[in-house]
C-alpha cells in the first residue's frame, strides 16, 4: 500500500511548543505575500514563448541538477537519467529517451532525497501543484506521471498561468553579456500590449568575457563587439564594450549584475592593459587571469556606482570538478564543488575603494558556511554597501538557512541580508523554495521570541522584511516607491 | 503607542520545558554570584576619579563600537554619531555635537539591533540600572534621554558606587608597557586608605613594542625606556626593560599580560639580535616583525614561567580594515575583522618549550571558531598549562557562546575553560554581560540535564564553577585562598 | 553520601516531547541489532587468547587516552597514571604500578569528563556491563574497583564471552602491511572447528611502508619483503609485494583497507621510481614523502578497484604534537592533533581516475568539520565511489554526531554514509559507543519526524539502514547476501 504524500500545516518548524506557536503567528503574515525573486536561472523564453510543458520529467527532472547528482552518487548512471551526452566529447545522443522510464527510476528512488531541500520542495510541488496525495515510489511512478502529465495539457499550467498563480512580482533571470536579450523584449513588448503583465527582468552575467586565460575567451570578445557594436583592440575598448551593455540591459530593466569566481580576490592590476593585451593574443596566463578577474571586480564595482546595477559576488564553487561527467554531459551536471573561501582580506581593496559609498551596493554569497560569523556578518556589519545575500545553493535548506541566521544576525543583525532568493532553474520549484524559507525564517525569528529576546510583534515585522522588504530594498527594486513599514 | 520594555524573567534560556526548568534551577546559583572580570577595556581613570557620567550619549553610545558600526552599515556616518576625527587625517572636530541629537538617531534604529547581543545588553542596562520600562524609538527618545540624564546625576550612579552596586570581586583593565599606572596608584592609595574598597587591576599589554615595523615602533621604544630606566640598545636590553615593566606591573596588583597577533606563530627566532637592530635602524620589514612576534611570545611565555603573570594570547583580528574610516576617526571604530586562524602548528613551538610546564598558564582567544572543535578543544585537553578564553568578541552572544560550549565541551570538558570575562570598555554593560553569560550556561547545563547526561546537582557545580571558581583559577586569584567546593 | 549512577532510558534524545517521542520509536527498533564493527584497534590476541582481563585499572584506563590526556591537562601527570615511559627517550618503567591507586586518581577525578562522550561511555560500561551503581569519586573509589575487579574474575568476563554477549557480528581490527596475523589464523581455527563463532576480520594498513622519509622506513620494508618473499630494490617490486600482502589479507578474511594522512593529496607521481630509489638511499625529503603518499593512495585506489578491499582515508591528525611526552611515553598519548583538511583539490585526481568506477569504494574521515557541508557532501553526494565515514574521533560525541548529520545530510542523503564505526582499542567499551550512535540518529531522525520532513516509519527504516545495513553494505559485507528491506 503507497505510502501517503501530505503536507503538514507546521512543517519544517521547530517542534517545541513555544517556539511553534510564535513561527506560525510569524509565518502567518509571510505565506501570502508575493514572492520577490531577484536571482535565479529561469530561462526566458519559457515565459516569453509561454508554451505548455512538454511532460513531467522534462519539467521537474531534467532541469533538476539536484536530483540526478544524487541519483548518480548511488550509481545510477547519466544515460539512464535520460541526461543528454552535450559535453565537448559527447555525441550529442541521450540515451534513455523514455521520459517515462526515467520517471520510474526517480520515483524508484525517492527515499534517497529523505531529509534534503529536494525533498522538501518537491513534496510540495507535487502535492500543491499536481494535487499528488502518495508518496512517489516504484509502485506508484505510473499512476504520478499519468497524473502530472495531465494537469500539465492544462492551459492553467502553462508558465505564464503558473507565474502568476505564484504570485510572483518580479522574476530574475540571469544572462551572458552579449546576449539580445529577445526573449525580454518579448515579454516587455506583451508587458506593454497589455497582454501580460508578469515582471521579468535580466540580469547581467559578464563571467565569460572576464576569464581570459580560458579557450572560449576570443569568442566571447567577439560576441560582445557583435553585440556592443564596438572593435575590441584594448582594454579601454572593453571597458567601454561592457558600460554599452550594462546600459543595453539596465534599459531591459535589469537592476543588477552577477559575477562568479572561485576567489573573491579584489584590486586593481597596474597592467591591466598589458594584461588584456597577452589575452588578445592567446597568451594569458593562469595567473594573469586570477589579476585580471581582480582587476575586472574593481571595473564592475566602479560601474555599478556610476549606473546603480546591484553588483552580485558569488564566490567558492570549483566547476565541473568531475571531468569524465563534463566531458561527456557537459555543464551543471551536479559536479560542482565548493572551496574554503577568504573574504575579509580579498575584499579589501574594493571595500575601501568603494564600500563606504552610498551609491554602492554589494551583495555577497559564500559555500564556505565557516565565514558567515567569522569573515561576511563582521563585514556586513559595518560596511554600508555590503549586504549578506542568502544561504547558497547546497546551503539553501532548512538546516542551511539556520546556520545562516544563528551565524550573522548576532553581528549583521538582520537588516544587513538581503532576503530570500530562489536561484533556481526549476521554475515550478519557486513557491515551495520561498515558502520553505519564509517558515525557516519564521522558526528561528520565533526561537528569538521563545528566549525572550524580542516580542512577537517584532519578530513579525522582521518575517516581513525578511520576505519581501529586504530584497526589495537590497536589489534597489522599492527606491522609487514608499518605504515599508516592515522598515521602519 | 510605545512598545513596553520588559526583562522575561527566564529570558534566554531554551524554551523546552525540561532544559528551562534545569537552567533556572542552575542560573539561581550563579545570578549573585559576585563579579569576576580579569579582561576588559574600562578606562581606570574613571575608578580612580569617580566623576558623574556626564550624559547618557557619552555613557552608553560613544564607547560602544558594538552600536555605531551597525549604524554605520545601515548608512548613518560617523559625523552624525558625533564620532570625533581622531584619525590620524581627521580634523579632531566632532560634527554632531550634541548628544541628544545622536541619542535620538539611536533610538530611531534600535530595532536594528533585534537578535544582537547588544540588544539584549542594552535592554538590561536601560530596565535594570536605569528603570526604563518602553522600547527605545523614534517617539520614546526624549524621555528616555532625560530618564536617564536624571540618574546619572545621582552620586548612586558614579562609577565607584556602580562597581560596588554590580558586586565586582575584581575588575581589570589593559594597560600598555609603558604606562604609569597612575590611576592604578590612585585606586590603591584609597584601598590603603580604606575610602574605597574596590579592586581595579592592571593588566600588562606590549603588543605596541613588539610591532618592530610599525612607524611608531620607536616611538613605543623610547616610552618603554623612560618607564623602565634603562637604554634600549640592544634586544637584550629590550628583555630586561620588559622583565622591569612587569615586576611593576605585578606589584601594582597585575595578575596577567595580554598579547594581540593576526597569526598566532610562537618560535625563537635564531637571528633575534639582528632583527632588533634592523628595527633599531627602521628597517625592519613585514617578515622581520612576523619572526619577531612569534620569538616575542615565547620571550613572553619565557617569563610567565618565571613571573607567574598568566599569558592571553587574542588572535585573528585584522585591525582598520577600512581605512578611510581609520585615517579620519581612528582606532576601533567597529572595522576590525577576523581573519582564519590557524592553532596547531602555530603554537606547537611555544607549547612544546612551556605547555607541560605547571607555572606556565596561557589563555588562548580565538575569532575563528571553526578551531573551536578542531584545534583549540583537542589542545586544551591535553596540554596542562593551556586554558581556553571565553568566546570572544563577535562571539560573545547567545549563539556564539553555546556553539563555544557545543564544541568545545566534548573534548575538553568545563575544567580547561576560564569561564567569562566582558572584555568591554562599556563599564555600564559590565553586569549585563555577566548575566547573559551565565543564563546561557545555565541554558547549555539545563540542556545536559534534560539530556541525562548529568545529574542537576553536578550542573550546578559546574555553574557555580563557570561563573565564579574557573575565571578565579584561571587567572590564579584563588592561589593563595582556599579551595572551592564547586571545583572539588 | 555517594551520588547514584542511573541510566535514563531517554538518554541522550532531544528533550522536547515530540522529538523524543520519535527518537524512541526509531531507537527501538535499532537498539538490539547486531554490532557490525568495521573499523577499530581491538588487540586480534584478545580475542585469539581469551584470556581474563587482569584488574579494572588495565582493561578501563591503560588503553583509554581520552580519559588520560583529560586528566594531564589538569596537570595529574603520566607517570602517576601508571602509563609506562615506552617512548623513544623512555626508560620503560611505569612510576606508578599500584593500579588501585591509579584507579582512585581517575575516580577521584571524574568529574572533569562531565559533558564529555567519555563520561557517557563508562557510564555505560559501569553500569551495564559491572553493575555500578554509584558515581565514582574519591569515596566510592575502592568499593568500585573491588566491585570491577570481582566481575572480571568470572568467566563471563572473559574476551570471547563479552563478544557474544555485546552481538558483535563482525568486528575489523587494525594490522600492518606486514603483520602474519597470527592471532586472526587461531580465532579463524577456532571458528572452522566450531569452538568460538565469532567474526574478526583483519584490515590491511601500510603506512608505515608509505612515509618514505620516516627514519624507520627501511625497517619497514624489510619487514614487507620478509612478510611478502620478494626482494624489493624498485617501486615496481614494491607494487608486486604490496599486491602480495592484500590478496593475504583478504584470504584472511579482510575487506578494507586504511590509509592515514595529514594532508588527503592524492596523485600520480611522474617520477615514482626516482623517489623510491632516493628512498632507499635513505635520501627521501618531505617533499618527496609528500608526492609519493599522493602516489601511494592512487596505487592503492587502483588496486582496489581490483581486488575489491574497500578503500578508507582518515585525515587531518597530526601526530605526537607534544614532542616530551612522545619521547618518554611514545604513541597514542593524546597529543595527537587535527588540522584543517582540504578535500575538494586533493581528492580530484583520485576521484577523476577511479570515483565514477561501480568496483571502486572509498570511505572518508575527517577532523575538519568545516569540510563536511563544504567539501565532503557535496563531494559524497555525486561521486558513486565515496561514502562518508561517520563523525571520528573527537567528534565521536553528542553534539559531534548530530552536526555531522546536519551538515551531511541535506546534500549527501543518508544513504551517501556509511553507519557508525567506534573506532576505538577499548573492548569493553563497544555496545556503549554504538549504542550512543544509535541514540543519536534515533534523535535526529525523531527531529525530521516531529519537523514533518519525512514520516516515522520512513525514519524507522532510516534508523534500521544507519545502524545495520549501510555499514555492511559500504564496507561490502551484504554483497554476497539478500538485500535488507531498509535499504529497498
């Protein structure tokens, strides 16, 4: 007999009475408020195209990294998975392309997603969303696919539909920096018709052109110049390619950039345009990169005073550490890594330079969870640009997001975060992650009252800030509006 | 319709029912225990003079780092906290003058502090010590501002008579080599002279001769020489001016020194008479004073196994990180940040030479407490001569003091820790500081009863201990005295 | 009057009703599964002699280095603990042979374990295994051992007998590359000819044969050309010995093998045969050490792909940090201690040649706990190779069981780990540390329960998986058998 799929009212909450009863007071005035979602991989043209989903694995499976990287890490190989061979050895070939078949083996092995962040959202997905009332399992794998795939021939589950079922007030995605951003313009173009009113918003992602020791960097270049309408001779020239497209996607209504590294390493290179010009001709070094990023850091900051773009530092995660699975499968197969990332004397050259600047906004993401109290909520604390962004990718879990606040709300407190953010390309996971991190920020805000640290009607207004007000004024989305009262 | 200001009587204690009832029943123990306070920053001109505090802005705000770094991180500058230029560019003005004015902008953002330790530190101090009974905001400055100004110019509220109020055994401050001790003098004569019982105690603190590449290193030479009498031409004469300075220290009552370092490297250094001379003649280099330091420490541990003044070694903080702050406001503006620390290998030199050596007593301080469980736990289980410091600074909060007993306990037990110390200039939060310490105790005790892993009776011994009996051990006050039965 | 030693049936759960509630549940069902040990230091003679242990002081105290490295940091002394000076500088003799007498100095002094996972397990044993009834201390000093002392004088006290009564189903000890294992060949004698069941197996450690610049490296390989028959003058022939000895081993009826390294580098050497040619000129540096470790684990991955020995790597220890007591009392003193560990860039090369490889198994221990959610998840979580060992050596506790599985879980599963291991060289204290581990779990699977993460009968079959199945099948001992309904 299946096992049943429910969803209890209190869940995720710590279960001591006290503490429970103030969560829920607290969680209460969050749950129905719209989800601000100010970074994530959500790929526009879903929204722009508005087409239904194909069936159940493509929409919860394939773009689900989370889900087969555990599935593999128990044997169960890419191929039966269904995942595509697109790696730069790959064939191109997928070769399980039974959708149903990977469906079975998913369901086959829920149990393994016992106590993880997958778990959690996709309980929710399935039993708020496809009105799913069993457990997933060997034996009912057919019955939940024949019962996904039908709500998904439903014209209330195309995206648009769902985006706005969900509430959402603004969705990031996150986009290179040559791109034509046509799938926005396409949604602005409807925004503007009248057709469809659903916020959808670039985000300006230059990583590619930053890395000029890596074999793709030419072709990068090249694409910016096609975009930017500029010939990139020098590093003047790419300074001034980069401002063009910051303008270009600030005009699409991006209000933020988002840049990744390994190492949060800040400063200006003395020959940055020696540098730039060993990269034009093929012969940048490893180490000519790792300035040249520090340099580029110095750039975007800069720019970001000048044009008001929320700058994004995600830092610490080692890419495609699995290289037969890259070679064969390509990117974002799960097999990315974190590293122990150093913050406070990496950040100090653009710290001083710009972070007592109020024009200036940073915000910060870190895998190394031993530097929330030691290195980001000192910083946080004092500097005013630098604001703490959310527990982060394997951190944005129950567990993880309480280490985050019990780590640096006692020296950020918890008007130096910047909220919740999704960062998720599984669109139709974001209310379950929004709604797992607002009763997460509503049981640890409820511990503080349980101890007797602030009253309930304090705590309240923080969920709130926490929810909606604090992302908004992190990303700069409530500047030209009233301030919140959450706020004040 | 201003928020009450109340004090929960089990506040801060875990809210289960099992460990809250244990923790009160081990708190009653320890809540009038006197005050044992061997580390802290109170100015000793303020005992040795016993002037009114002028006002509640100068008494509660200016002092505290703590409160204006937060400010400052939400966007408030430091003129308008009437912080004055004391940097070494600042102009010595101070731009907000006056105190209610600062007071008010302190009152408007007190919801800032929600979850901090500072929050609960100032709720105690304006309920208990100044009868506040509203939340500090916008509407409730004024009169809190003249509730307070009210008391202070009560003679209850002079400083002698709040040491005395507080139930302080013993109070320490930090004192450079070079300093006269005069207030220390002036305090003593009124012990003799039976006007005024309390006990203020230096503490010796060279960090400022020891920084041999600093530009003021010479300056700091030519101090210590007119303290001590003696020329300083040699590193061998450095040592006996040292060995000078702490027999007056120690006969004006020291009972520790206290060493601050970024990295905690302990090692003679083969070529130290060399390094002095290169200092001597300014060119000593970061990597000279790095070898310095470390053959610094084990001068200084050297010593301590003669002179029986206990060793604290703080580690980890990068001081001034943001330097226009520093070059216009000066020192410890609340931009000190930590920096990873690494222990084991660091002080295997200095622990190998005096850690079995029973005279010897270091008390170690960490920022980083990834080093909690890893390095400092395991080294303070097995090396007799080394103690652990209370957590520290950003740490000395509710979270950070039960993650310091959650890692630290297991394998060190509660006998190799030193109980607490409020290593604060804050004189007013003194009582606050110890009060919070000793609830979380309390809370983390409760915890093992509720637990079963120690009888209630054994918990409140070990209370008792933390509190009162291991600060007084650790810091050899009770040598002379008999044993307590807590430590029995 | 003596306190009372009680164990609570609830020990150790988390006291909030509805966690404990759960915790029970799952803990029932675990509590009398068979003991699989697959990791410790059992002395193989023990078991193979059967002799009765001699007095309490020799079987609780002597092989125990958690109790005595607690009470040298109190400054009671080696030598008055009776430890015997066996150390490179050491005279031999034990100052103090009067095991009552050092019994009483451990009674005495009991209270310094409070909090302590040492307290928790003689607790245990006293109670349980003796039928202790009162705490130690100075007063119940005498009437305990004499209480001890008597128990051990019956035959059901003898080795063999405590293992049958304890349940252990398999038990791992620890033998060099060149041990005859003598002592497994006359318990195997015994089990074919039907006089004594019980399963010991061997485990095949070659560090000795590893650190090519240890002064006693030579020794070493002499003693694996004795053991092996084959004349080693090359890195080739010592492949060929090493091979030799793991087919010995696993005839014998091994099915690991373990690998200790401070730092996991892992990494062909290019130049392999000019180290080990050096080597044998005794010429070896640490650099040299350190490169062919790195090689030395890449071999030893490969031959495991081979023959099938589980893989397991502790790391992160850095041996006989206090170098006067290893030169007078030697080894396993307690003076061992952790240092940060980096796994993501050392594991790289030995994951990318053998972790996507279904024959290969490798076991992971750390004392580094920032790794766990950082590095050892996420890496667990992917590669099919690695399973994570459970919580080792000084986080073999309470508060260091349960950060384990918060830091774990919500990226690796539980199914990614590999159940407990206890590790240690105390027999007696076996059921006390596997018990603990179960109570642990039970806990924090009863907090997933009462969060509504997963049902309790998902966490039953969790709890059943973690103390049974998920050992067996990490370290292969279910391949042969039916698979186990917790694990389906």
């Amino acid at each position: 007999m299946p096992e049943p799929l429910t969803l209890h009212p209190d869940r995720f909450f710590d279960p001591d009475p006290a503490i429970r009863r103030a969560a829920r007071a607290i969680y209460e005035d969050t749950a129905t408020l719209p989800i601000v979602s100010p970074h994530g991989h959500v790929d526009p043209a879903l929204l722009a195209e508005n087409q239904p989903f194909p069936e159940p694995t493509a929409l919860l499976l394939t773009p689900d990294h989370y889900l087969f990287r555990m599935l593999y890490s128990q044997g169960i190989d890419f191929d039966a998975l269904g995942i595509p061979r697109q790696g730069p050895e790959g064939d191109g070939q997928q070769a399980n392309a039974d959708p149903r078949a990977v469906w079975r083996l998913f369901c086959a092995h829920y149990h393994l997603f016992a106590g993880t962040p997958s778990r959690a959202w996709l309980d929710y997905e399935l039993h708020d969303l496809f009105g799913v009332r069993v457990l997933p399992s060997a034996e009912t794998a057919d019955a939940l696919y024949d019962q996904v795939a039908e709500r998904l021939a439903d014209d209330a589950f195309r995206p648009r539909a769902l985006f706005d079922r969900f509430g959402i007030e603004v969705l990031c995605t996150t986009d290179a920096a040559a791109d034509d951003l046509r799938h926005h313009a396409a949604i602005r173009e409807d925004n503007a018709a009248g057709t469809w009113g659903g916020a959808v918003r670039p985000c300006f992602r230059p990583d590619a052109v930053m890395r000029i020791a890596h074999p793709n960097w030419r072709a990068e270049i090249e694409a910016l110049e096609a975009a930017s309408g500029i010939a990139i001779g020098s590093y003047a020239d790419f300074v001034r390619a980069l401002e063009d497209r910051r303008a270009f996607f600030k005009a699409m209504g991006a209000f933020a950039t988002d840049h990744a590294v390994v190492v949060p390493r800040t400063g200006w290179a003395a020959n940055v345009e020696a540098l730039f010009v060993r990269a034009l001709r093929d012969e940048a070094t490893a180490d000519d990169q790792a300035a040249f990023e520090a340099h580029f850091l110095m750039e975007m900051a800069r720019m970001s005073v000048e044009d008001g773009l929320v700058m994004q530092l995600h830092a610490g995660s080692l890419r495609d550490h699995n290289r037969a699975v890259y070679d064969r499968y390509g990117l974002d197969k799960g097999a990315d890594m974190p590293v122990t990332t150093e913050w406070t004397r990496n950040l100090q050259p653009l710290l001083n330079a710009f972070g007592n600047d109020p024009r200036f906004r940073l915000v910060a993401f870190t895998l190394d969870e031993s530097t929330y109290a030691r290195e980001l909520a000192p910083i946080a604390g004092h500097y005013p640009a630098l604001v703490l962004g959310p527990a982060w990718w394997f951190h944005d879990s129950i567990e993880g997001m309480l280490r985050f606040r019990e780590r640096t709300t006692e020296t950020a407190g918890f008007y130096n975060t910047a909220g919740f953010n999704d960062d998720t390309r599984a669109f139709c996971s974001i209310p379950a992650r929004h709604d797992l991190a607002r009763r997460i920020d509503a049981t640890y805000l409820g511990r503080l009252v349980a101890r007797h640290q602030v009253s309930l009607g304090e705590a309240r207004r923080i969920g709130r800030a926490l929810a909606y007000d604090l992302p908004r004024r992190a990303y700069r989305l409530a500047e030209a509006e009233a301030p919140f009262s959450s706020l004040a």
